[in-house]
C-alpha cells in the first residue's frame, strides 16, 4: 500500500533543520551521506524546515520512494533541533511528534532495562 508508515521497521527523526526544497533525491542524499543511514532499509525517515509548521517522510517501499508531506493549518511540531543527525524514534514517540508533543517526554514511564531489579 502506498505509503503505508506502519510498515517501516525502525523511524527516524533528522534533526535540526532541513531545506524542505529538497525532494526525494535531495533527502534521500541526506540520508545516506549525513546521517550515514541505509535509505533502502524500509525506515520512515522524518525532516523539518525551520517554521516547524512543515513535515516531510522518506520511505522506500519495494518498488521505489514515497514522499509524505504534511502542512498543519495550526500549531508547530515540537521537532529536537540540537543536531544535523538522526535518532531513532519509537512508536510512541512518533505518536507524540505527530499530536504536537515533544519527543522526550520529561513525565512519561520509560521502559527500563531487563534484569534490573532496583
């Protein structure tokens, strides 16, 4: 299906800002030469402009690339601007990104690690 999000393995979020004049080729560059991520890997791969008001979603499906785009009417994305590289989101955090939250979340329970009692 075109454009299918849940269909991608791992999600991740470029931070810092990216020039949203970039189409697939330009983002996937970005990719695979910034980030040094393999853009064939069946990731969802996120970018945001400086007005924050715009997303962009990279995805390769079997066939080719999508292009998702998105324009909200109001409000901004709370996108981490610390770094030109890319992190790992879960779903939950793609969750919160995309109903206007942070993605670190200062009160949510974080799963802890295995074997940890205290």
């Amino acid at each position: 299906m075109i454009g299918d999000v849940n269909a991608a393995k791992h999600i991740y979020i470029v931070c810092g800002y990216t020039d949203m004049r970039k189409s697939i080729d330009g983002l996937a560059g970005i990719v695979q030469q910034n980030c040094g991520l393999d853009v064939y890997s069946k990731s969802l791969f996120l970018f945001c402009g400086k007005s924050c008001s715009r997303m962009k979603a990279l995805l390769w499906e079997d066939d080719g690339f999508v292009l998702l785009y998105k324009k909200l009417s109001g409000g901004k994305y709370r996108w981490p601007r610390s770094s030109a590289e890319a992190r790992e989101l879960s779903r939950q955090e793609f969750r919160w990104l995309l109903e206007g939250l942070s993605v670190e979340q200062k009160t949510a329970i974080k799963p802890s690690e295995k074997g940890k009692i205290f």
